[in-house]
C-alpha cells in the first residue's frame, strides 16, 4: 500500500478518526510521544482541511516541514472527492514517504465529509 505508516500529534479528536481508520485500513499508526524531535521522525506531511481554513498552529507546522525539504500536501475535504483522493495518491506516488504525518482541526470531525472523504481515499489507494 502506498500509505505505509500515519504518524498522528494525539489522540483526540480528528486524530482518533485518523487512528481509527488507519486501523480499519490495516495502516501503521503511531502517536507522536515526544522522545524524539517531530521533524526528524517525520518523512511527510498531510494537511487536511476544509474550505482552506488552516489553524495557525497547523499552517506553522506546514511552512515548518516545506522549511525543511520534506513533501507537503493540502486536502480540503469539501472540494471533489474524486480530484482530492487522486491527488493524494498522486503525490504519495511521487514521493514514496515511509511515513505520513496528518494534521487537521478538530472540527472536521463534525463535518460530514470527512467520512466520505476517508471512505473514498480508502477506496483510491487500494486500487
């Protein structure tokens, strides 16, 4: 699979839907404990959002890993499901990370997309 391992800041609230599905997805996921420094474990890093609000704190960590090098994607779960899950494995193709770190708002969890959007990535990257 193209998705090897998530790496997730919690586990709370959107992060628990990331570890759930990745468990579902019999994806590696593994919370970030703080033993070592987020930017050496890390290989990549998805943003997911919706209608481009980005928190501070989640737009700091994107300019941070594009700081460093390292590939960097935006998923707004409101824009086509189609366009947006091809685009992840498009980049994930590219890229080829050994782990994905995948941030988001808590928000997203009450926004009914984000099931469908997981649902749909699930579905594109087992293709």
């Amino acid at each position: 699979m193209l998705l090897k391992k998530i790496i997730l800041r919690n586990s709370e609230g959107f992060h628990a839907e990331m570890i759930n599905w990745a468990g579902v997805q019999q994806i590696e996921s593994e919370v970030f404990d703080g033993k070592d420094s987020l930017f050496d474990l890390i290989e990549s890093l998805l943003v997911v959002h919706e209608d481009h609000n980005i928190s501070k704190e989640n737009r700091n960590m994107l300019d941070q890993v594009r700081g460093l090098g390292k590939p960097a994607h935006l998923v707004d779960i409101n824009a086509t499901l189609t366009a947006t899950c091809a685009s992840v494995k498009f980049w994930l193709e590219n890229n080829k990370p050994n782990n994905v770190l995948i941030i988001g708002n808590d928000k997203l969890t009450q926004n009914s997309r984000l099931e469908e959007y997981l649902a749909k990535q699930a579905q594109v990257l087992s293709e």
